[in-house]
C-alpha cells in the first residue's frame, strides 16, 4: 500500500466503507478501472484482486495491469487465501461497511461462486462474504449466454447477489463508450448507497417531452 493511501486509509472521516473489488478474466477492464477512479474519488477503501486471466485481459484492453493497482487502497495475490479479508472476523468486527464486487466477471468465476468452490482469495472473500451477509455485487460479462450461465446466475440470484450485467443502454443518448461505462458504475454505486452522478437520470418529463417529440399528446 503506498504511504498516500495508508494516510487515507487510517484517516477516520475518510474511511468508512471498505470495498473489496475482483478482476477477472472477462472482456471489459474499463469497467474496473472507471469503479476503481469513482471510489477513489469518494475516498472508500479499495482492496483489489486480480485473477491471471484477469491480468491478462487487462493488459490486453488497458494496457497494464498496474493502471489498476495504482488507483487501489491495496492489492492481494489471487492465491494468498491467509491474507486478512479472507477472515470472516476481518467483517465481522469491522465499523466498516463492507462490500464485494466481481467487475469484469468470468462466467468461470460466476460458476464457481454459485457451487461454492473457494481455492483462491477471491473465492474464498465471496464465500466469507456470503456468510457473513455482505452486500455482494457481480458484473457478469459473456454474450451468448448458455443454460450454464443463466442457471448459475440465477441461483447466485437467489443467494442475494446484485446482478448488473454490462448491457448497452441508450435512453440517455450516450454517445461515448465512457457513457455507457459511467451508466453501469452508477448503478453499482446506486447499490452501494454512493453519491454518483456520472450520467443523467431518467425523470417523467422526458417521457412527456419524449412522447410529444413522437407526436403523441396523452399525458403520462
Ligand atoms: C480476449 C478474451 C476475452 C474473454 N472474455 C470473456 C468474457 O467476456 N467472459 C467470460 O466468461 N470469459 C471470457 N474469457 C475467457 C476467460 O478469460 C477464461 O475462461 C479464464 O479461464 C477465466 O479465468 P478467471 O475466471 O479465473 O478470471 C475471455 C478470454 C479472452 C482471451
């Protein structure tokens, strides 16, 4: 950890949320580095996991992997299951609110987690996560989807897991790709209860002034 965000770290106005965020070997490294920029920016701690395949997509798309371990509190090897966020009693006692996000997510990853299989740390912080009733938050990316993937989501559904799928969204007329990067990094933050206006929201005059553009008079 550098000494910058040790100092922010151990900073107790700054500090009270602690999220733990894994890369994984899913297309879409820009979605982690624009998640890891906006919490850095809101000074929430920030303890990264990258797995290899993780690594490698990300110097594929991003050029580095180390672009992302800049803009973190921490960062874990993907095998160090001794290392402290792999303790439940590291959540347990914490003041901190503590949550996980798997951005981008492997349909590896996510098969994984629905059969709770933990051998390696971001497994193992999913399962401890889980028990311990931590907000879990997952960003699975694959196209098409099979019976596999849609059943494993479905299950980790059910276990409480917030689902935010990277689907294009057009509503607000992005016209970036950082438009439609910002739009899913404000639903995450929604979720984490973050202040994040990255993208403007929908309002009911929209849909007046929409349905007027389109010639149509009924009020809504
Ligand atoms: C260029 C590239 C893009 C990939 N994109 C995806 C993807 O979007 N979703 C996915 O589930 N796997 C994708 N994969 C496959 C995973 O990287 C592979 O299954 C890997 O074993 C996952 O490891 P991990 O889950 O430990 O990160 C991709 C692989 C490559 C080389």
């Amino acid at each position: 950890m550098n000494d910058e965000r040790r100092r922010e770290r151990t900073d107790g106005e700054s500090r009270d949320m602690r999220v733990i965020v894994g890369v994984t070997g899913a297309s879409g490294a820009i979605l982690a580095e624009r998640l890891l920029q906006v919490l850095r920016e809101r000074l929430v701690e920030v303890d990264l996991i990258i797995t290899p395949a993780g690594r490698y997509i990300v110097k594929h798309e991003l050029g580095a992997p180390e672009k992302l371990e800049e803009l973190a509190t921490e960062t874990y090897d993907i095998y160090d299951t001794a290392a402290d966020i792999a303790s439940g009693s590291q959540y347990a006692g914490s003041q901190n609110r503590v949550a996980l996000i798997v951005i981008p997510c492997t349909m590896n990853v996510v098969a994984k987690m629905a059969h709770g299989i933990s051998d390696n740390l971001l497994l193992r912080v999913f399962d401890v996560a889980l028990k311990e009733g931590k907000k879990i938050i997952i960003v699975p990316r694959e196209v098409p989807l099979n019976e596999n993937h849609l059943e494993n989501l479905l299950k980790l559904r059910k276990m409480g897991v917030i689902i935010i799928p990277p689907l294009m969204t057009f509503y607000y007329k992005p016209g970036r790709i950082e438009d439609m990067v910002n739009y899913i990094i404000q639903k995450i933050c929604d979720h984490l209860n973050i202040t994040c206006e990255l993208v403007p929201r929908w309002h009911t005059d929209n849909t007046s002034k929409m349905r007027r553009d389109a010639g149509d008079d009924t009020r809504v």
